[in-house]
C-alpha cells in the first residue's frame, strides 16, 4: 500500500509535467509559426483590433447585415445558447418577437420566407455565421438604408459566400459588413 | 452534401480504426511498434518512480493500484482548483477559487473521465487549472480506461493463471503510446484552422458597431484535441465545441466527429488482433454499429424536420430546426456529433442538447443509458463485455448447458457480478431522478427557490433525468439549461459519476481476474460460437432488454410526452 502510493506520487508529479506542463507548451511553441492563428485571428484596422474572424458581433443596425440572434448578445467573455427546449411557452414568444421585429425591419419580406437561422438563437451565442439564403433576404434592407442599388450589395453577399469543405455554405457577417462600409 | 460528409465521416473513422486497432494490440502486449521512440522515455518514467512495469500482477493487486492513483489525482485537482486565485501564473484573467461543492464536482468528474461541466470554463477556470489539472487529467483517466481494458483482454486470453500484467505499464503507455501522439496530431490540425493556442488573456475591443466586448481566448487547441480523442468531452469554453475557437469549421468538425469516435472502435478491432478472433471483433462491431445507427437515423430525421412548433408559427424551416445549432454545422452535421458523443460517453457538443427537438433528446440518452455501442475509451468495450457475460449466460440457459466464454465456464459468481454491475447503471439513473423529482415537488415554489429548470413541464423533467443519465454514464454532456451548479446536483451527480465509473471497472475487471484462472475447455459440437451472427442478435436483444427496458417508463414521461403535445 506505501510503495503502491509512493510510485503513484511520484508518477502522478511526472505525468502532470508531461501532459500538463509540456504537451501545452510544446503545441504552443508549434503555434507561434502561426501568429495569427494562435491567437485568435484578428482582424485589425487602423492598427487597432475591431474583432476575431471567427468570433461573431452584435448587429442590429438596419444598415448592417444581422447575424443569429444570441442567447448571451454576442459576450464573447461568457458565451452559451439559450438551452430552452422545443415547446417552452417563454421561447416560443421569443421566436414571435424575432419574427415580427424583423417584419417591421424589412418590409416587403413574408413571414414564409424568414430563413430559421434569423430567428433562433445559435449554440455558441457568438455564431459567426448566417446561411447565404439569411443574407439575400436582407439585401433590399441594406440597399434601401445604404441607398445603393440593390445589384451591388447581392453581388456583395454572392462573393461571400464560403464553401468550407465538410461544412454547410455559410457567411461571415462581420466580414460581409466590413466588405460593406468599404463599399462606396 | 451533409448526408454525404456524414458518411465520410464515419466511414474514414472506421477505415482509421483498423490499423490503430492492430497498432493498440502491440502496445497492449508491448510488441515492437514504429513508435518505440518513446521507449527511454517509459523507461526513466518507470525508474522514477520505482515501478517495474514488468512485475506481474493479480487482480487485486491491478485495482488496488488503479484506485489509489485515481486517490492520488483527485486529491491533487481538488487541491488545484481550491486555491485557484493564488496560483502563480497562467492566470491572466483572475479567476477566483472553485466552491467547495463545485470543486468536488468538477475534481469527480474529471477524474472519471466524464467531464460534467458545472463550471463554465472562461468565467470559472484559469489556464493553470485548464493544463495542469484538467488536460493532465484528460490524459490519465483516458489512459487509465485504456489500460483497465488491456487487463481484462489479458484476463480473456489466459489459461489458468492469476496474472493480468501490471497496470502501471499499461497506464503509462497508453498515454505516451496512443493519446499523445494522436492529440498531437490532431492539436496542430486544430491550430492550423484557426483554433488559438495563446496564454494571452482575454482581449477587450469594439466592435464595429461600437459595442465593447471582452473576447476570452486561451490555450485551446491542446485542450479541444485530448478532450475529443480521450473520450473526456470537457471543453475550454462552456459552449464547448459550437464555440468557434473550439471548433472553427467544417474540416475541424469532421476531425473531432471522428476522433470522438475512433479510439472506442479502435478498441473491438484491438479485441481481435489481441485475442486472434477478428469474426468475433466483426460481430461485436456490427452490433454496436447497428445500435449506433439505430439512434443516428431517427435523430438526423426529426432534426432536419425542424421544431413543429415554429412551423405552426408559419416559418417554413428548409434547414431544419436550429435553435442551439452553428450554421457552419447545420441539423444534420449536429445530429451526428450528438449521437456520437452520447454514445460514447464522450459528452462534447457541437450543438445544445437541451434544444433539439424531443425525440432527438430521447435518442441521445437512450445512447448513454445503454453506454456500449463504441463507448467511452476501454471502458465501452468493458460495459459490452458484461453485456456478453450476460448474453452467454441467457443463451446457456436456453439450450440447458453450462455457459461457456471464449473456453472458459461462466459460473454462478461471474453472473452475479455482471447482474450487479448492469442493474447499477439504471439504480443510479432512475433513483437519482426520483430524488431529484422528489425534491422538487416537496419544495415550495422550487422555480423561485431551488431555481433549477430552465423550461417547464415534460421537458424539465427531462433536464434532471439527462443529467444523471450523463453523470452515471460518465458521459458528460447535459440539458445545460438545468441550474446544475448547487450543492444538491454538486453532490448527487458527484457520487453518481463515482460509482457510474469504478463499480463497472471492478467488476469486470474481478470477472476477468476469475476467467483467468480457470482451465480452457476447447469447444464442441454445443459450444455457443460467439464469432457467429446468432450470437451477435442474442447480444443486441439483451442490450436492448436488459439495457432499455428499465429506461422506457422514464423517457415516456420525459421526451415522449413532450414530443406527443407538439402533435396537432
């Protein structure tokens, strides 16, 4: 019983250095080939950080696209999804509420058409993403608000869209609406 | 397409899982492998600490030194995450130290292999503890599953001797051997799409909209790789995998889909090579692969159905439901990766569990309630091994003749503890459950007072039954909804996870140390041929008899009810 428990202290002491120590490290010292990625990918403008690539951004101004909404409203420092379920009464008013706020926003638009990404809340709280059918039914919006033509911004949204591979088609809404204040 | 990337992904998984089955059977009986690098490495370990991994052991003496190396790391987590606001360095954010019950829960469940999250890690763990206690203890109770299995493989190929091998050797090398390098692996995979691995502390900006945020970031990539290979499931972030520093796209999807899977497949291929029967390693996997499709279809079908629900409300739901799900992944993308980690006892999410549509949340816990199609690393094929006791027992009562396993007699004492090993799983699921129910309904206004259930009705109950399910089962992953992080569910699920995981590694491992001993009987003419696919079905209809049966009242009242009210 002693000894058994002397090797297990020891050999716990040399497995924490290994695994918890020197793997991390080690990953780590590989990253630092890859600056950006390690930490984070930013995104920097005028020598200033506005935001990470991967990391989704609250939009609710009418001439930005939107992303999900967001269970956390996009607080990168403490993220997570709504975790309601399927039927509950509180959630599904939620879900309403989207729909009718974003009737009022784009008009024109009917309710069969609102892709359900737009109206229910993503895992993360901070999706990056929106799928390329949310982003074409926001163009009007975007080109009434910008007073652009409306061929501009779809060429925009066409140009956007990314096809990962092993992923769903997708597009990142902070990137689209920087690509869009560029547009003059 | 994502039909298609769902095949892929399983079937490259498998395609991977043969060679790294054959590879693991050399390690298990320290034949030469391409890996022997590592060789001096064991070696100075091993002299380190003055274990001669040679040394044979028995049974008892295999759990006696499992068992307290697991005293060992408990007390040393515990420790870790006590005095959190003291440690040294790799605390860039200032995280205060864990609360008692909370840190008991977090020390039970990392030490378990579960990686029940009780905490969430960007608020409540600093980096110090991220590597030092809970990736260290990614590795370990990884490796400690792994080597549990490697003496229970010896204890089936033996012929009347009490030793198992030594469980140091074993331990240590499934780690250097099989975790490290695949974690290697799939870290820099991680890190060249985008995944961070910084010790930076989180970085406050404004957004473009003029918005404030703080962005917490940290040593990921190492995490995220381990958590998936070692079937611990225990994220950096509390989203887990949806998060998109965990988990940026579809190519790191795909890879920790299938590194969820790979190693408890590896396992029944490693069962064939070690023990030379590679039709009983093909029978057992058509088994746990049909059980796994079994809840893979029907899940994928009522995802891509969408909520009915919101389709009341009018919103046509093309791309299905997708409430807690990323775009980058989709319904079907999430459907797959939740079967896979429920029954895997793995418990990462790349999608919230607690918002797929009701069925879906049947099929998630019925995988973790059964817990043996692929399982958790090493101990899956342990919980399919009492399956097959039990299974061999039932077929010899059938035809009137002493069961037989692989020529060695199953007996009144072998049955005996694998009864007792498969009725804990459901004792700890369904009591747990009436307790908490219990509790709930004894409390005044428990919404305002206990403040545990995220969502009323059928589904509540559904929050607390998942998450004794994924304690006992070692699983993990939870309704997150449920306001977990009270002593009441601290405590409970603690004891849970405990027993949920040694009890299943005792008892096997005491049956193997039997098998072992005994003489071998060459089979006849009446022998029951378990690398035959009679065998296979009589093993999957007492998985679902033994297994299931006992669980369907309580998903009647929990995801059934809930998915009946949502019919018009």
């Amino acid at each position: 019983m002693i000894k058994n428990l002397k090797s297990s202290l020891i050999l716990t002491v040399i497995l924490i250095l290994m695994f918890g120590v020197v793997y991390p490290l080690g990953i780590y010292t590989i990253g630092l080939v890859l600056p950006s990625n390690s930490v984070g990918s930013p995104i920097v403008r005028g020598g200033r950080t506005i935001g990470f690539e991967n990391i989704g951004q609250s939009f609710t101004d009418d001439k930005y696209f939107w992303g999900r909404p967001s269970a956390v409203n996009y607080n990168a420092a403490s993220t997570g999804g709504s975790n309601k379920g399927p039927t509950n009464p509180d959630y599904l008013a939620e879900v309403q509420a989207r729909i009718d706020t974003f009737l009022v926003h784009n008009p024109g638009v009917k309710k069969d058409e609102i892709p359900s990404d737009l109206v229910t809340a993503s895992g993360s709280g901070i999706d990056p993403n929106i799928t390329p059918n949310s982003a074409y039914i926001q163009v009007k919006r975007i080109a009434v608000v910008r007073n652009l033509p409306e061929a501009h911004i779809k060429a925009l949204v066409d140009q956007s869209i990314e096809n990962t591979v092993l992923g769903m088609p997708v597009i990142n809404v902070l990137k689209l609406n920087l690509k869009l204040d560029e547009l003059k | 397409m994502e039909y298609l990337y769902s095949a892929i992904i399983i079937l490259v998984t498998i395609l991977l899982a043969v060679p790294l089955g054959r590879y693991i059977s050399k390690v298990f009986k320290g034949e030469k492998t391409f890996l022997d690098l590592f060789e001096p490495l064991d070696k100075l370990i091993f002299k380190a600490s003055g274990i001669n991994p040679l040394a044979e052991m028995d049974w008892k003496q295999n759990l006696k030194a499992l068992l307290t190396i697991n005293l060992v790391w408990f007390i040393w987590i515990m420790f870790v995450l006590l005095t959190q606001r003291w440690h040294p360095f790799w605390n860039p954010d200032n995280m205060l130290s864990m609360e008692p019950t909370q840190a008991f829960n977090t020390a039970v469940s990392f030490v378990t292999n579960t990686n029940l999250q009780h905490y969430s890690g960007e608020t409540g763990a600093s980096y110090f503890s991220q590597l030092l206690a809970l990736v260290f203890l990614q590795f370990v109770s990884a490796g400690t599953g792994i080597a549990a299995l490697a003496l229970l493989y010896k204890g089936l190929a033996n012929r009347s001797t009490r030793n198992l091998g030594n469980f140091y050797y074993h331990l240590v090398r499934a780690c250097t051997r099989i975790l490290l390098p695949l974690s290697i692996v799939l870290a820099l995979l991680l890190l060249l799409n985008q995944s961070p691995m910084t010790f930076k502390g989180s970085e406050t900006i404004v957004t473009l909209q003029g918005d404030t945020v703080s962005v917490a970031r940290g040593p990921v990539a190492a995490m995220v790789a381990i958590k998936q290979l070692g079937t611990n499931g225990g994220g950096f972030f509390g989203p887990n995998s949806t998060h998109p520093f965990e988990n940026p796209n579809g190519i790191t999807n795909a890879a920790e889909n299938s590194a969820i899977l790979l190693i408890p497949i590896a396992m029944v291929f490693a069962l064939g090579y070690y023990l030379n029967r590679k039709k009983l390693s093909y029978i057992i996997m058509a088994v746990m692969s049909a059980g796994y499709l079994m809840l893979l279809i029907p899940t994928i079908v009522q995802e891509t159905g969408g909520n009915p629900m919101i389709t009341q409300m009018g919103i046509v739901q093309s791309q299905g439901s997708m409430e807690g799900k990323e775009a980058r992944f989709g319904p079907v993308l999430s459907a797959l990766w939740s079967i896979s980690t429920t029954v895997t006892s793995n418990g990462s999410v790349n999608s919230m569990q607690d918002s797929f549509t009701a069925l879906s949340g049947a099929f998630q816990m019925m995988g973790m309630q059964l817990n043996a199609f692929y399982g958790g690393v090493g101990v899956g094929f342990i919980n399919m091994f009492i399956f097959m006791i039990i299974a061999v027992f039932i077929s010899g009562l059938m035809v009137g003749r002493t069961p037989e396993f692989l020529g060695k007699k199953i007996e009144v004492r072998e049955v005996k503890i694998a009864i007792l090993v498969a009725l804990l799983h459901p004792l700890l699921i369904l009591g747990g459950t009436a307790l908490a129910s219990h509790t709930w309904m004894v409390t005044e206004n428990p919404g305002e007072v206990l403040k545990w259930l995220n969502n009323p009705g059928f589904h509540g109950f559904s929050e607390m039954l998942y998450e004794f399910t994924s304690a006992s089962a070692n699983n993990g992953s939870g309704f997150e909804g449920l306001g977990d992080n009270t002593p009441f569910w601290n405590i409970s699920a603690g004891v849970a996870m405990l027993l949920g995981r040694y009890i299943p590694i005792i008892g096997p491992i005491m049956i193997a140390g039997l098998l072992s001993q005994k003489k071998y009987i060459p089979e006849s003419a009446g022998t029951l041929k378990l690398d035959s696919g009679m065998f296979g079905v009589m093993l999957f209809a007492v998985i679902l008899i033994v297994g299931a049966l006992l669980f369907i009242p309580a998903l009647l009242l929990g995801p059934v009810s809930e998915y009946l009210t949502t019919i018009r």
